[in-house]
C-alpha cells in the first residue's frame, strides 16, 4: 500500500463493517441509587465496539441474561430481526426489561457501527431538545411540596408532577369509607379493594392542590400521579374536584387493562387522562389508543419495547390524536434512548426525569454536556448510537448494588441456556 493510502486509512473507521459485525458477549453490572435500580447491559462485538441499555428499575437482570444465548453470533445491525427473535421473552411491567434493554444496546451498537445517531436509525428527528419534566418528591404538607415544585421551576423546569392520593386521607377523619385490612392491601387491584373516597376526601386533596398551584402559579404545566387503589367511581370524585387548577394530566387512575373504565373516566372528565408506564408492545397499547380511552399516551421505553416499538406506539398514538409523554426512572443510559425516541416522534409531549436531586447523576456518562439537563431540556446528541462517549467506570463502581457487585462480570454460564423458542408446530 501506497504512503497515501496509507494516511487515507487513518481516517477511515476500520473497527465499522457493519455487514461483518457480530456479537461475542453480554455482560451486566446493577448499581442503586441511579435514582433507583437499574441493571446495565454491555453487549460487545467482534469490531471491539460495545452498546449499552439499561433494565429498568427493579427488574432483574436474568430477564437479560436468559437473552444472550439467543444472540451470540447475530448481527447486532439486524435489530428488528432479533426484536421478533426475542419479544417472547418479555412481559408487562418489570418483565419486560431484558429485552427493552437489549434492544436499546442493539440500537447504539448499530448506531456506532453506522455512524448515526439511534434516532436516524428511527427515522430522522422532530427537534433538536427534549422538553423534560420533573417528579418531585412528596410530602403531607403542601406547602413544602410547594415549595419543592417551586425549586424545580427556579432550576429552570417548564413541567413539573407530584403525587396526590389517598395516603394522605388514612388519617383524615370523614375522607376515606374502606374495609378492615384495605390500608394493608397494596397488591389487589383497584376496583376489589372496597376503597371509597368521600366527598370530604376530594375536597381535602383539592385543598392541597389549591394551596401548591398558590405557590408554583397557574402558567406552568403540573400533572399529578399516585392516587391509590381506588375504583373508578372515587377516581371520578377526584377528578371532578380538582379540574379547577387545569392539571397536565391524571396518570395512572386505575389499571392499564381496563380500557373502559379508562374510556368512561377520559369522557367525564375535563383533565387529560394518562397511563401506558406498565404496557409491553403496540399491540398491547391499541385497545386504548384505538378506543380513545386516554388522552395522553406514556410508555416506558424500558417496558414497553425499547426505542423503535416505542416509537411505533407514539407514531399509533398520533393517528388517533393522542399526545405521548414518556415515562422514565433511569440512568443517562435508558434517558438517552428515550431522548431519541422524543426526537424521533412527531406528537412528543415531555419526557420524565427522576433524578433532579442526585448531583452526580450526569457524570455516570461521559462526552456529553454536564449537567446533562439544562433549562429543563436534554439536548439531542447527534454522535453515533445513544450518544454518550462511554461509561464513567470509577462511578460506576462506586454505585455498584452490594448485594450484586459484580462489574460486567464473565456471563459465558449463559452462553449455551436450553433454546427451543419456535411459537408454532
């Protein structure tokens, strides 16, 4: 080879041959407090690059390692291939974190190996930053919930969420009708828990929103999540009560399933209605979108199927004239790979962020602004993949959960896991 061509090869990214690329291992490491749990996937490659997802918070990471024998080999380029190859293997809600995980890592991988950002691969974008939205931690005093919301508007965010529910009624005498053990009771669905909130009951959270709409004003939005498990009759009760202070949306009122409870309480009530964290696949979202049962889709991209079925959810949303927010609790990791999809979806809203009050949380990324939140939108990286330059190891190793601590230790256990996943004779 000639000197010059030589120098031209110095330029050219030799370790990107995407038609050659394949993946030769998958390895996790589980850290806390990044808000919550989260199990990080490292899928590495025969080119010496690796992607990265994330399991969401509390899943278990077997539900991504029982992945990897079906994936040795494969082109990580094929993704929609090996979403179909995979998707049997998640479920709703924390089930469902493997595969949105790998599917993510896949996402970035092709990405690297392309040299394009995940939302090209998606299909281009809308905007250049993503609106976010902050959760704030509660509190049964309104005022210093208040005052918290207040803080997150003066750090710069334009959305803002709290919980409101029927924790804070227990204690108030007249608010809540319940059977004997219904306070205990926290894993029987809403409608079998015999709950009822009184009209004393709405009124008094009504207050509480009053005085916290008193101290973070009328011109910003402000959903409201956790209301408990009540029936859709207490639910209407609520939402009736509180339409006076114009909520971004009541999320989550009573169990995603249940698409005409949903219906009913969308068609009565003024406020948006909003669910959709806990939902796997579009075709497990098409009853309510299909119904117009809600008025604000919110798929969690670590359950609801990673950045493309995520995408196709918002892109089904908009046909019905549906808004998507996206629900989020998550490293950088997870953020980004939502960030993408808001850039790559048409009728975006906001995107969640969980972790306002952890000050390192940005660092656990590196090659991207710092804070990664700024103003209250995450700007869209354009570099290769999700976007990051790589993981901050030195934090990582410091958040490692002590009940798992390993760190993207050896996996080759699963390498040979029993496959016979065909879903047809």
């Amino acid at each position: 080879m000639t000197s010059d061509g030589a120098a031209l090869l110095d330029n050219v990214n030799t370790h990107s041959r995407p038609s050659d690329l394949r993946i030769t291992d998958l390895r996790v490491a589980t850290l806390i407090g990044v808000p919550f749990r989260s199990s990080i996937i490292r899928i590495d490659t025969n080119q010496g690059i690796s992607g990265y997802g994330e399991v969401r918070d509390g899943a278990s990471k077997t539900y991504a390692l029982l992945l990897k024998s079906r994936l040795l080999g494969e082109n990580p380029c094929n993704i929609d291939k090996l979403f179909r190859k995979i998707k049997q293997f998640g479920h709703h809600a924390r089930q469902a974190g493997g595969v949105c995980g790998v599917e993510m890592a896949l996402m970035d991988l092709a990405g690297k190996a392309y040299g394009v950002p995940a939302y090209a691969l998606a299909g281009g974008k809308f905007r250049d930053r993503i609106l976010c939205y902050a959760d704030t931690p509660r509190s049964p005093d309104p005022t210093i919930l208040g005052e918290r919301l207040l803080g997150r508007r003066k750090l710069g965010y334009k959305f803002l969420k709290m919980d409101v529910g029927i924790d804070l009624l227990w204690d108030v005498p007249g608010a809540l009708i319940a059977p004997p053990g219904a306070r205990e009771s926290t894993t029987t669905m809403h409608p079998f828990t015999g709950i009822r909130v009184t009209e004393k009951g709405a009124e008094y959270l009504a207050e509480q929103v009053a005085t916290i709409r008193g101290i973070v004003g009328y011109d910003i939005p402000l959903a409201v999540d956790h209301f408990g498990h009540i029936g859709v009759e207490s639910c209407l009760r609520i939402g009736r009560t509180l339409e006076p202070f114009t909520l971004a949306w009541l999320e989550d009122l009573v169990p995603w399933q249940l698409t005409e409870q949903w219906r009913e309480l969308t068609t009565a009530l003024s406020t948006p209605t909003c669910t959709g964290e806990d939902i796997y696949l579009a075709e497990n979202f098409r009853p309510l979108l299909e119904r117009e049962a809600i008025r604000v889709v919110h798929p969690d991209p670590a359950t609801s199927g990673g950045i493309l079925e995520t995408k196709r959810i918002g892109d089904l949303a908009e046909e019905c004239g549906i808004s998507m927010a996206l629900h989020m609790a998550a490293t950088p990791i997870a953020t980004l790979a939502s960030v993408h999809i808001a850039a790559a979806t048409q009728n975006f809203l906001a995107l969640e962020h969980h972790a306002v009050d952890i000050p390192w949380w940005s660092d656990l990324v590196t090659g991207l602004p710092n804070p990664l939140v700024e103003d209250g939108y995450i700007a869209v990286p354009d570099t290769p993949g999700l976007g990051f330059g790589d993981i901050n190891e030195e934090l990582f190793r410091e958040h490692l959960d002590p009940a798992d601590p390993g760190f993207f230790e050896e996996t080759s256990g699963w390498d040979n896991e029993i496959r016979r996943d065909r879903l047809w004779s």
